[in-house]
C-alpha cells in the first residue's frame, strides 16, 4: 500500500503559517485583545487558512485585518472573516465554557469552529446566516476542518435558532443596528450577547447581560462589520452638503422632524477654532467619538470624496468624520501638526452659525479631555421600547425599532478619579 506523502511545497506553506500564526498571537496578546490562554490556544488549534482559500497567508494572518469573501455587485463586502483582533476580543467577551451552547449570527465558518473548540464536545455550536452560498461554503469547511457538529443553518438572523435554543452564549459577527427580542428570548438564564451595535453610525462591540427588564454593558470595544442583512437591516440617510461629492451619514434618523437644507453650506466661509487638546499618534480616542455623538443632538458621520480634501482642510492637516449640525450650519473634527508624533484637535464649520459651532464643537473635545478621557467610558444598557423616560439611565438616549439604548456617562470626579489610577 502506497503512502501519499506531502511535498516539499506543502510542508514550505505548512511552516510558514504555523510561523505566521505563532507571530499573530504573540501580537494579539501585546495588543490585549488575547487575555487569556484558552483564547491564545483556540487561535492555534483552529487555522484560519483552512476557511480563507485564495487568500494569502500574509494577508490571512494579519492580526488587524479582515479577509472578505464575497462582494455584492457595487463592490461592497457583505460575507467576511473577521480581523483576529476582533474575534479575540470578542471571544474574551464572550468567555464561551466546556459544555455551553452558543449561538453565532453571521458565518464564515472560522470563528464557529473556535466556538467550537472553547464549547468542547459537551458544548453545542449554532451558526446562522442569510446567505445560502456563505452558509453552504461554511458547512464544506466546517466539516472538512473536523468540525461537523457545528450546525449550520441557513434563515434570517432577526429570528434566531429557536429549534437550537436556549443559548448560553450568543456571538454577533455582523453590524447590527438593534437587538431582536428573538435573540433575547432564546438566551439562556445567565447569558450573555456580545453584538457589535451601531449607535449614531458608531459601531462598539458590546458584552450584554440581563438584568432586570434590561440588558447591561459589562464591556465594549470599537468595532467595524459587515451590515446586519434581511429583516433587520437598517439604511444610513445621507444628507448632501455638496451634491454628491460631500454629505453626512445619520444611523438613527434626521436631526429634527425633517432634513435640514445644507446643499451647498461648503460653499460659505469656513470658521475654525482650535482646542488645545493634543493626541498622540497611536493613541486611540474612541470615546471622543461617543462624547460627541451623545452631546449634539445633531451628530453625524461625514463623507467626502477626496477631491474634497482642500474644501474640508488646509495642506498638512487631517479632517475625520465627526461631524454635528445645528440649524443651517455644520461642524466636524479636525487635527493639525502640534509637535512630533502629535496633533491637536480642532474644529472646522460652515454655515451663518459656522463660528458659534465650531467653538462649541472644541469646547466639547476640552470637557472631554477633562472629565472623560482618562475614565472608563461610557455604560450602555438595552431597554423595551415602551420603557418610560423616566426609568431609563440618565444620558442620550436612542430610539430602535425593538429598543431603547442609553449611552450613560460616569460623573466628572468619578471618571478623573478612575483615570488617575491606572
């Protein structure tokens, strides 16, 4: 009997992902999105070049990117592998046990296997997605992989997988913008949802416990995902301030009973004020964007094609799409040089009110700097939509199609306090 023996090319590829993948890990644990070894381990058992065919292995194991698999005809990504710094946050998030039963919305078959794999075969693995192609490619690889008591079903999401339920653990691996009571209903006594949910266009990776009538976030990260498909698909409005070219993105409705008039506010005099709250490089400012997001009712995300750049900033400074309006006017965050490795934030507006804007707009990012920066952030909590005002937590609230979400700030001393211990 002849034995097939891998080739000298085979075993070349085999060391190079395994060398690829040790690299990987030791770089999620020094970002801290590995905590523990069980998360380290699962990432070594469970190969992501088994369900990325056609990729590179560079590519595959960058621990910052996604590998997208499939595009809808304009070219956006609708099925992905999730970057591994995403999934290993998440599955800490999660903290998935031997023997739980677990719940995946959104498949590409990598991350149900390591679901998996932490469930051990006590546990029970469910992973659902709208897409016939995505879960038929999924259950190929999840079965050639050894992973064949995953199951894989092919339904809507907004529904769950009641016939698989009560979950102990359910995963969210899609951008979602609310939270369906069905996935609430079939969570187990004691569960716990990790969801990426859109909040003013901004995106967190929430980990949500029940408690009371309501869920509670125990913790969150800034997250990027492919959009919630079918039934609870939402579309962003985008508010032109310059025909196609510049416009403004809103998640959650229009700022007031009806669109503003802004088409053509681009081309008014811009004002700009300077905060004196400088940032380093590579220092994040996530919570920056929520502080703004909860503060001007009129919040926005800005988009621009780049031949907008020098209507937007000056040469050598950078705009981001933090953007509010107010009336006839709009503002949004920019940064300029202040130093090695260091930018300043600013703001730049348009419109009659352009300098009353701007200037709140950079007062804004000083009482950040002050009261919030170095805090823990803000706490979010999922309530029914026919919660009453007076019972939700103190903060901007958020009105979805099956809830209502507070972003709850700590109180200013609270928030120094806890900053100046770390």
């Amino acid at each position: 009997m002849s034995t097939v023996r891998p080739s000298s090319a085979e075993i070349s590829e085999a060391q190079q992902a395994e060398s690829l993948r040790e690299a990987m890990i030791s770089t999620l644990r020094e970002m801290g999105a590995i905590r523990s070894d069980r998360v380290a381990e699962v990432f070594r058992a469970v190969h992501r070049d088994w369900f990325t065919r056609g990729a590179s292995l560079e590519e595959v194991y960058s621990a910052t990117a996604a590998v997208h698999m499939k595009r809808d005809e304009q070219g956006v990504a609708i099925s992905t592998v999730s970057a591994p710094e995403l999934q290993a946050f998440m599955l800490e998030q999660a903290d998935i046990q031997p023997g739980m039963t677990a719940l995946e919305i959104g498949s590409g078959g990598v991350n149900a296997a390591m679901m998996s794999w932490l469930a051990g075969p006590e546990g029970q693995v469910t992973t659902v997605d709208i897409d016939p192609e995505v879960t038929d490619r999924a259950s190929r690889l999840l079965d050639a992989a050894g992973y064949a008591r995953v199951n894989v079903v092919c339904a809507d999401a907004e529904n769950g997988a009641a016939e698989y339920a009560p979950f102990d653990r359910i995963i969210v691996t899609v951008g979602a913008w609310d939270i369906p009571p069905a996935w609430i209903d079939q969570l187990a006594p004691g569960g716990r949802i990790v969801v990426p949910l859109r909040m003013r266009g901004l995106t967190r990776s929430l980990a949500l416990e029940r408690e009371g009538d309501r869920l509670v976030s125990r913790s969150a990260m800034i997250c990027g995902f492919v959009k919630m498909q079918g039934v609870g698909a939402n579309r962003e409005q985008l508010l032109p301030l310059r025909g196609e070219k510049v416009g403004l993105r809103f998640d959650d409705g229009w700022p007031g009973e009806q669109a503003p008039a802004l088409d053509g506010v681009l081309d008014t005099p811009r004002a700009e004020v300077w905060s004196g709250v400088t940032v380093g490089g590579r220092e994040s400012f996530d919570t920056l964007q929520l502080w703004l997001a909860t503060v001007f009712p009129g919040f926005g995300r800005l988009r621009a094609d780049p031949d907008q750049r020098a209507v937007l900033v000056d040469e050598g400074h950078q705009w981001f799409d933090l953007a509010a309006v107010d009336g006839g006017s709009v503002a949004y965050v920019t940064t300029r040089r202040a130093g090695p490795g260091i930018s300043e934030f600013g703001a730049h507006a348009f419109g009659p009110n352009a300098a009353v804007l701007a200037e709140a707009m950079a007062e804004q990012v000083r009482i950040w700097d002050r009261e919030q920066r170095r805090g823990p952030g803000p706490s979010f909590a999922v309530w029914p939509a026919d919660t009453p005002d007076e019972r939700l937590s103190e903060g901007l609230v958020i009105d979805k199609r099956h809830h209502r979400i507070t972003v709850s700030w700590p109180a200013a001393a609270t928030a120094a306090g806890q900053g100046n211990q770390d």
